[in-house]
C-alpha cells in the first residue's frame, strides 16, 4: 500500500480502479461491516444476470438518465464503456447526515470530477499486480466478449497512470491482505471513529 494521506477524516470513501482489479469484490467484504453503506449509482447500461434494479444499479434508459441530469440529480456523471453512470446527490447526503460510510465505487473519471469538486474524502485506487494478472482475470470471469476485454485492458492502462491522484493505492495481489490495508485505512479496525463521526 502507498499513501499520500492515510488520515481519513471524511465520511465519503471513493474507490476506484481497473475493471477486473478486483474491487467489487473488496468493496462487497467492506459492506459487510453496517458502518459502510453502499452507494448505488444510475446506469443506462444493462442489467447483468444476478444485478438487482436499486441494489447494484439503478437502471436508467438514456433518456430518463439526461432528465435525471437536467434536474441536477447527480453529483457526477461520467460515460464509461459506452454507457452512462452518475453519482446520486440525494442518498449521499442523507448517509453523511447518518454518519455512515459512504462507500462509492466509481470510475477514474468520475472520482477525479469529484475530487476537483473538493468533495471531502478518501480516494482509494485498487490496482492490479500486473497487466498480465489484469488480463487474466478478465478473461477468467468471461462475462464480456473479447472486444470488450481489449477495450477495458486499453482503459486500465490510461487509468494506472492517475493513480498517484490518489490519496491511497492498494495493490490487489492477495485479496485478504489487500481488505485488511483497506480496513485499516478506512479506519474500521481502530474503533468507531468514523462512523461517530469524530
Ligand atoms: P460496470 O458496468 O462494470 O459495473 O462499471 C463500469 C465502470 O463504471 C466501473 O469502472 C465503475 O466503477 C464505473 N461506475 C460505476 N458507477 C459510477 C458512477 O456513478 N459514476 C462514474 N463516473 N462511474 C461509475
């Protein structure tokens, strides 16, 4: 792990990094703890098999996307890979005010508008070990076709080089070691500091 600010005095924690570097995963291991709540992004991309509409995404067409943008409903939005994501202002808000965790698992785009936004938190980027390790995980999962694989290993090389933008970078060569860093920098591990809101 290097870090640039691993004291964490926001609420709001943005993760990013490659498709296939294995984020989802650490970021579903962070939920379990209920100090940590999941930030549901809209997408106009399609649902896939086992996604729920509101639990991983809030599935918009494009049009009720581009609406949802004219009434200032995002924070940010960004395209990726063809389709549109955007960050709800709305559940954000609310989950500060709760004084939880605010988990947002977002592009490198979309955590850099935020971050020029001056929206306080912690930017944590997830990196593979390797390119290699990062092709191979992607053809392993098989859920996208090979095109699809080249034009997300082309985007994850862009993406490494922001990585310094970062207030964190974990590297995911082992994904019990790679949740533990990320606890501890989260501040899970040393009290209830962030969920009191200290
Ligand atoms: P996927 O379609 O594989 O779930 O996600 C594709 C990419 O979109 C990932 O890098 C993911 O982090 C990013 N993404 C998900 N939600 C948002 C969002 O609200 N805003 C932005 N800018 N990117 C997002």
């Amino acid at each position: 792990m290097s870090t640039s600010n691993s004291h964490f005095e926001g609420r709001m924690l943005v993760i990013s990094g490659p498709s296939g570097c294995g984020k989802s995963t650490l970021c579903k291991r962070l939920l379990e703890d209920d100090r940590v709540q999941f930030s549901v992004s809209a997408t106009t991309r399609p649902k896939r098999t086992g996604e729920l509409d509101g639990r991983e995404y809030l599935f918009l067409d494009k049009e009720q996307f581009r609406a949802r943008v004219s009434a200032g409903d995002f924070i940010e939005w960004a395209e990726v890979h063809g389709n549109l994501y955007g960050t709800l202002r709305v559940p954000l808000e609310e989950a500060l005010a709760a004084g939880k965790i605010y988990l947002i698992e977002i592009d490198v785009q979309g955590a850099l508008q935020l971050k020029a936004l001056g929206v306080d938190g912690l930017y944590v980027f997830i990196s593979p070990p390797s390119a290699e390790a990062l092709r191979e995980r992607l053809e392993g999962r098989a859920t996208d076709p090979q095109d699809v694989i080249e034009r997300r290993l082309k985007k994850a090389a862009d993406e490494m080089l922001e990585a310094y933008r970062y207030d964190a970078t974990i590297i995911n060569d082992d994904l019990e070691k790679a949740f533990r860093e990320l606890r501890e920098l989260v501040g899970l591990d040393s009290g209830a500091r962030c969920a009191e809101g200290e």
